[in-house]
C-alpha cells in the first residue's frame, strides 16, 4: 500500500496535466487552426507542441498539445505570426521513476510474499520469524471445549477440577501457603482424549491456551527450539493467567544420552534444557499452569519428572464399560437414533475400545444408516460398525470355492464352540465365513461378559484354546490343516511366551521375568519389549515351557471338539447355509453344548498334528 500510494503521488502532475482544460489534437488540425489564426502562445518542446485556442471550443477546452514537431515549424510559425517559445524538455524525473519505480514495485511484491508466507507456516516463517513460537493461541470465546464434552475418564478430570479452581480463584489456595504444581502430564494410550482434556480445562477456566507439539520446536536452524521455548513462555507470562499445552512431549523431551560428538543430539538437548530452566523460573502465582501429553512416559528425561517440573501425573487411561457408556452418550447426541437403542449394550461390544474409537463408531453407525436411506440409526448399524471396526470391510466380491468355505465354516465353528463350552471365555456374538479386511476368510465376534483386569493362568490357557479352536476343527473334520489358522497361531504363541517369560507363571522356570514391555501404552505384538539376555540352557527350557503349554492347549480344545462333534457337524452346515450366524440363531444349537469334558480315550480318537 504503501508504494502504491507513492506512485501516485509521482504520477500525480502528469495526471493534473491532461484535465479540464486540455485536449491532444492531430498535427493536421493545428496546421490547419494555425493557417486560420486561431491559435496562441505556442510552447514548442523537443517533443510536442502545447497551446491556447484564441476562441473556446464547444466543448470548452481552451489549451491543446500535439506530439509532432517538424523541422520546418519555425518557419510556418513566423509566416503565421503567432506569438511562440522555445522550451527544453526535461527527462530527468521520467528517467529516475522507469528506474527506481519497477525496482520498488519488485521489492514490495517480494516483502509481501514473504510476509504472507510467514503468516501461514512457509519459508517465510523458518527465515523471517525462526525464534518465534508456532504454538497456537486460542482465546477465551474461541475455546468451546468444557468439561460436559468429555466422559469416561472421571477421575483425570477430578485431578485437574483442581487447576481450574485454581486459575479462577488463585487467593484461595495461596490463602494457606500451598502452590499448584508447576507442570501436569497426561499420560495415557493413543485416542483416549488428553488433548481434548486439555482443550476442556481451558475452557472451564476460560483463560487463553497455548497448543503447540513437541516436534513444532525442531527446526533446520541450530538454537530454534530453545528461542521458541523462551518465547512462548514470555508470550504466556502476558497472556497470563493462561494455560500451555504441549502434545507429544516424548518429541521435545527424550532421555539425553551421553553420546559424544552427536551434533543433532546437542540442539534436542539445547531445546530440553531450555525447557528446563523455564519450568525452573517461572512462578505458579502469576497464573501460567503447563500441560503436557504423552503415551511414552518412559521416554522422557528424569529431570522433566522431578518434583517442581511435571510434579503431578495425571492417567488416561482407556474407559472402562460405564465410561465407554457415558462417552456413547456424548457422541450420540450428534446424530439421529432410534430412541430404542440400549447404550449399556453397545458399550457391551466395544471393549478395548478408546475415546477416540467410540466417535469413530457413532460416525460410521451413522453413515451405515445414510447408505441405508434410514431416517434413523438403529441398533444393527452399530453392531455392522463395530465388526466394521475390528474384523475389516466385508468383501464379498473375494469368492471362495466350495472346499473352502466347507473348511472355513467348521473353522469358524470351531472357534465359537470353544469359547462357549470353556469357563472365563468371552461367549460367542456372531460367526460368519464372509471374507472381511486383509486377509480374514471368516471371523467369530466374541462378546465380554464383563471388564476384566486380571487372568489368571487357567484362563489364559483357555483362551489359547479358543484360538487353536479353528485349527484343531480343521484336523477333525479333514485330517488336515490349512494356512488358515497363521494368525491364531502367532496369537497363541504370545500369550504361551508371556506366561513363562512375563508373567513368570512356569512352575519349571520360576517367577522370573525374562521379557519387560517397555510402554504400556503403545501395543503391539513384536514392539516395546525389552529382551534380556540369558543362557542357552535357560532359552532351551523357556522354548520348551512354551511349546508344552500351546501342546495342552491343543489337547483341551481337541477333548472339547470331540465331545461337542454332533454341534460341530451342524453349525458347520447352518453357517454353511446362511453365512452369517447372531446368538440368536445359534443359541438353540448351543445350549446342548458339553461344558469342559474330561478326556476319554475311547471317544478321543483323532489325527494327531503338529503345532
């Protein structure tokens, strides 16, 4: 704007110079007015020719220019007798704008670009503004978040009723000499909503909130991290009373390693040091209260856990099944439903389920019931969104030839009749053979009769059962086994290494722990565990520990399978039938089941397979 309103201030005599009163005409015109007489003071440049008409025009310009200028006009102008002047035309001030004006208008463009680049993240931002912090402000009015928003995790939020009060009525906990902690992590599993907590005691306090990650504090130049860790804690001590929030603390806060010469881990430390001495000088009492989320506490550098840094931690965990309800209910509200649909029941299914799983749910209910054309969402929508979830997308374009739906039938059925006949097993929801996901052939839906915390030995190895339930139907049926059974098979194998190597429930090994999980908050079946080392002896007698313990699993469901043969042959052939079995449908069936049988070695007579 500014060399825009520049360049019209230079323009502007050229600009007052063809107004009002003048009018360019062709040479052939003034040769003509001036044979005529009825032209006057005649200014003659280099360049053009300016005038006075004797008389007005109709259209009452009185001064003319023409831009020709012959070599012969001082002799026509003497003839004529006109009264002219000769003047020397100046090109300075012409010459210095086609210079400097194309040079200010390019270097204008340019600090805009730049400037605009900055305001959305760009390379203006790491060039022009590296020191400064990207975390972003939310003001009062802009953060909606309160704590009706957030369900299922009751106690994290009784923790942090405390910061609210505190950020609202300050003089009350001074009153007797207390502080605030300076610092409070949230720790908890991927999805269970710390930053929706976070967002929530903002928006109770209804003070400003600083949200910014970890890894936003990194950048290409050395002394980036600990210049925008000063200042966005200097842009907090003036927003204050204020709360910071930093997700993905693991990314700003790894253990520091005694590694020598390792410049790139010199600047994390710089930005973590930083951090630290912040964390050291700034005071509760001026109201700026710091927030800080992980799912890898482990990670994090003792110094950031000490008492006066991040001296309380708060757990979110994953809701159990009246949380998971209370989560369903704020969710739901969003979408239509059918005023019948038992909440208590669909949270039922959803064990293991976070937060963030729950919404995810009550979204994909509600696109079910859209593809439908429903007016509403029914129950049915989230049982299809629940199995969507954990088994996968059906596929029903994925054909199966006769042999193998046979096979994957008294596989599926194997599974289930396992699980209802065995005590401690979650009971049987639904069977199909219809292919889903990656590479599902079939599924069986198991549903928990309750929220479990402990196992004990005993139940693992019936759950072991239950996994090996499809494999050992396969032997039966065929005298045979199939590829099908893979992923069972390293479910098994887990649980059996875990008994013996992590829950040190081996009478031959002993209450040894040879295996620890790192984080248990990031699970996997091959990530986060520590291995340590022992001898070939020990290694021998945990492989073969494990190797007996899958071997009597083995045995259970085959003695199972072989009393329940008669319910083997006709679910298969129901499921066969109709694809897809509910409780419902197979309940008759099910409840003629033989409830743990003892062996016999008359009855138990089979093909014995290997592992």
């Amino acid at each position: 704007m500014t060399f825009f309103v520049l360049s019209l201030i230079l323009w502007m005599p050229y600009f007052l110079q063809g107004t009002a009163k003048s009018v360019e005409i062709p040479y052939s015109e003034f040769e003509t007015l001036l044979s005529e007489k009825k032209v006057d003071q005649l200014v003659v440049t280099d360049q053009f020719i300016r005038g006075q008409f004797k008389e007005p025009r109709k259209d009452s310009k009185t001064e003319f220019i023409t831009v020709r200028v012959p070599p012969d006009l001082a002799k026509s102008l003497a003839e004529s007798g006109v009264t002219y002047t000769k003047a020397l035309e100046s090109t300075f001030f012409k010459d210095l704008l086609s210079w400097t004006l194309p040079a200010l208008i390019f270097i204008g463009f340019w600090i805009l670009l730049g400037r605009y680049m900055a305001s959305k993240g760009g390379f203006g931002a790491g060039m022009m503004s590296v020191g400064k912090s990207k975390a972003k402000l939310y003001m009062e009015t802009d953060t909606q978040t309160t704590f009706a928003d957030v369900a299922g995790v009751d106690e994290a939020l009784d923790e942090l009723r405390e910061v609210v009060e505190f950020l609202k009525k300050p003089e009350d906990y001074s009153r007797l000499g207390a502080r605030m902690p300076k610092g409070i992590l949230l720790v908890g599993p991927p999805g269970t909503g710390k930053t929706l907590i976070a967002k929530a005691v903002a928006g109770e306090a209804r003070v400003p909130f600083f949200s910014i990650s970890g890894s936003e504090f990194v950048e290409l130049f050395v002394g980036v991290g600990a210049a925008r860790v000063r200042d966005l804690f200097e842009q907090a001590r003036q927003k204050a009373p204020c709360i910071i929030f930093i997700d993905e603390l693991d990314a700003l806060g790894k253990a520091r390693t005694p590694q020598i010469g390792s410049g790139g881990h010199d600047e994390k430390e710089q930005t973590l040091n930083q951090l630290l001495a912040e964390l050291d000088g700034f005071d509760t009492k001026a109201g700026v209260i710091l927030l800080a989320a992980t799912n890898r506490p482990e990670m994090l550098d003792p110094a950031l856990l000490r008492a006066g840094r991040f001296d309380r931690q708060v757990l979110v965990d994953r809701p159990d099944k009246k949380g998971r309800e209370a989560i369903l209910k704020v969710h739901i509200k969003k979408i239509k439903y059918e005023s019948s649909i038992e909440i208590d029941e669909i949270a039922g299914l959803t064990s293991g389920f976070t937060g963030a799983d729950m919404a995810n749910l009550v979204n994909e209910a509600a696109l079910i019931a859209t593809r439908r054309k429903s007016e509403i969402v029914e129950k049915n929508d989230f049982v299809v969104a629940i199995e969507r979830i954990v088994a996968g997308l059906e596929k029903r374009s994925r054909i199966l030839n006769e042999k193998e739906r046979r096979t994957v039938a008294y596989h599926e059925m194997g599974h289930a009749i396992v699980a209802a006949a065995l005590p401690g097993c979650d009971r049987p929801q639904k069977i199909s053979i219809i292919p889903r996901g990656f590479g599902a052939l079939g599924y069986t839906i198991q549903r928990p009769t309750e929220d479990r915390y402990l196992m004990t030995r005993e139940e693992l190895s019936n759950k072991m059962a239950v996994l090996l339930g499809g494999r050992v139907a396969e032997s039966l049926v065929f005298h045979e086994i199939s590829t099908g059974a893979a992923d069972d098979l390293v479910k098994v194998t887990n649980i059996a290494e875990a008994i013996v190597t992590k829950y040190g429930m081996s009478p031959m090994v002993g209450p040894i722990v040879f295996e620890q999980q790192i984080s248990p908050f990031l699970e996997g079946p091959y990530q986060n565990i520590e291995r340590h080392i022992r001898s070939e002896a020990t290694a021998k007698l945990i492989d073969s520990e494990i190797k007996n313990l899958v071997e009597d699993a083995q045995k259970k469901t085959k003695h199972t399978l072989m009393a329940n043969r008669h319910i083997l042959e006709e679910g298969a052939k129901l499921l066969l039938e109709k694809e897809t079995l509910t409780d419902v449908e197979f309940k008759p069936l099910f409840e003629k089941i033989v409830m743990t049988p003892e062996p016999h070695p008359e009855r138990d007579t089979w093909v014995d397979l290997p592992i």
